[in-house]
C-alpha cells in the first residue's frame, strides 16, 4: 500500500492537496451491485478505503491509496460489453482536420476512431499495451504497435497524436505525455478524459479506483499539458445529450429503488425516455456539460 505521507499528486508532483471524500470497497462493491450482476473480485478482496484528494496546485483529483485494475479487472470490463462504440471526441477532432494526416492512436482500445479516421482517408497506427487489444485491432485490419519502441521500427512520424479516455486510468498521465512529446515532439496531440463537471456525474462506479485513479477538470487538463511542454493549447466540451438524460433519470431510480426494480431500472439506464424529457424541457442545455473533453496541442491542426 502507499505511504500517505510519501504520495504525491499524480500530475504535478505536489505533495498539497486536501482530502474530499472516502469510499471503503464495501460501498464500492455495492455501486457495482446496483448496475451489474457480478462485481469484480479485485474490489471484493481489497478491503481498503479510498480517499479523494484535490491538489491544491494543478486542481487534479486522484484517489489515495493509487489502485490501479488488473488483468482479471479488465478482462471482467471487456465481458460486460460497456465501451460506447462512438464517442463525441472521435467525429470532433476529425472535423478539425482538413488535410490528410499521419495519425498515431495511444490506447486504441475498440479501434472505432482508427476506423472512422482511416474511411477519412488518414494513415493510422494504434497502439495499445494490451496483448487483447492489439488481437483484436489486427482482426479489425488496423495496423497496431505495442509501445514507442516498435513504432520506430516502422519509421511512422506521426503528425496527430490522439489518446481518447486513457490519462484517467494512468498513474502517471505527466509521463506519459512526456514519452509522446519526446518520440515526435513535431506532432499535435489531443487527448480526452471524462469531464468531471459533467452535469450526469453522480456516484458513477466506474470514476472510482481501480477503473479512473483520477478526476479532471480544465485547469488539471491544462497544466498537464504545460509540465509536458506544449503551449497554445484549445479546451473543448461535449454538450449534453439524451445519453446523458436517460443516464441520470436510471442512476437515480437504481440508487434509489434497487432492492425491489433493480433489473427494470438497469434496462431503463439503456432507454433514451425520462429525463430527456425532464431535464431537455427544463434546463438551459447550454449549462449542462456532457461527458467528454478534450486538449488539443495546437487549434492549427
Ligand atoms: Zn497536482
């Protein structure tokens, strides 16, 4: 475990930071109850409590102590089939681009935006660290790499560097950052990490260690990229949609009423009625964050 007294904020270093709130894996396992039929064995066998820190200098939040998911963890998040097929990010920073480019993907996952960006016409390697991943992107036609090091060998100068929903499951998302800056530091490079002032976000399972060991917000996104040497950086946020109303409207009938409708209110989650029309009707939609934002190096792509 982590000597408290020793840990540090996982962006910056800073040893300032102030405890928010705690979770035990017994609350956690019971978050996980409300929304699947099984909970993953690394969160029953810890029998830690987590705490919430806020550094006091980048604005990061990451959870003591660091608990980072396993192979068993990840391979219990693949079975349940949960990655949306599309996100808001892929189509967004596609939409920026308008000359052919050669695009490396850190953390392809699904490989859906190395697809989307490759029908676009760009050149695209993914990466990924995970031997499943890397099977899968292969099966999909894409062309994969493991790490920095395989990439040179292919003599691929990429000139985007994208890495959607990968920082908030690092322990070190700095140094990573780093390791891209110093391979191509001609490229661009735009990473997306949940918004943490997103309107849905609730006691949401999967922004608790072992799944996201940090919370981000602009300021967090921002320094990030400062420490790593990039400048001239734009902030974009995904609006709020129906995705996001359907989501709330079931979080919170499943919270609440779990014990007796657990099933209906988890098929619920997955239907786009409720608040969408609550909440669309009521709220100013330009207040309401959605999920998502993202970092682009340099608004000149
Ligand atoms: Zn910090």
């Amino acid at each position: 475990m982590e000597n408290l007294k020793e840990a540090h904020c996982l962006l910056c270093g800073s040893k300032s930071y102030t405890a928010l709130e705690k979770i035990d894996s017994s609350e956690l396992s019971r978050l996980y109850q409300t929304e699947f039929t099984t909970v993953p064995s690394q969160v029953t066998e810890s029998k830690q409590v987590f705490e919430l820190q806020n550094c006091l200098f980048c604005d990061l939040q990451f959870f003591l102590p660091i608990f980072v998911g396993n192979e068993e963890f990840y391979n219990w998040i693949s079975a349940q089939n949960l990655y949306a097929p599309n996100r808001w990010e892929f189509d967004f920073v596609l939409s920026l681009l308008d000359t052919k480019q050669r695009i490396l993907d850190v953390g392809a996952g699904s490989g859906t935006f190395a697809l989307k960006a490759l029908a676009q016409g760009h050149e695209v390697i993914a990466m990924d660290y995970s031997e499943n991943a890397r099977n899968y992107l292969t099966k999909l036609g894409i062309k994969v790499v493991a790490d920095f090091a395989e990439l040179k060998r292919l003599d691929f100068e990429p000139s985007l560097v994208t890495s959607f929903q990968v920082f908030e499951h690092l322990v070190n998302p700095t140094e990573s950052l780093e390791q891209i800056h110093l391979n191509f530091p001609k490229a661009r490079v735009a990473v997306s990490v949940p918004n943490r002032d997103r309107t849905r976000f609730r006691k949401e399972v999967f922004d608790f260690p072992p799944h996201h060991l940090t919370r981000w917000n602009e300021k967090a996104l921002r320094e990030c990229f400062r420490i790593a040497n990039y400048r001239d950086c734009s902030v974009y946020f995904e609006k709020w949609n129906k995705i996001d109303s359907s989501y709330v409207l079931a979080f919170y009938l499943s919270q609440r009423f779990y014990r007796q409708l657990g099933l209906i209110f988890r098929l619920f989650r997955f239907s786009h009625l409720g608040l969408k029309i609550l909440a669309l009707k009521v709220a100013d939609k330009s207040k309401l964050y959605g999920h998502s934002m993202m970092i682009i190096s340099d608004k000149r792509i």
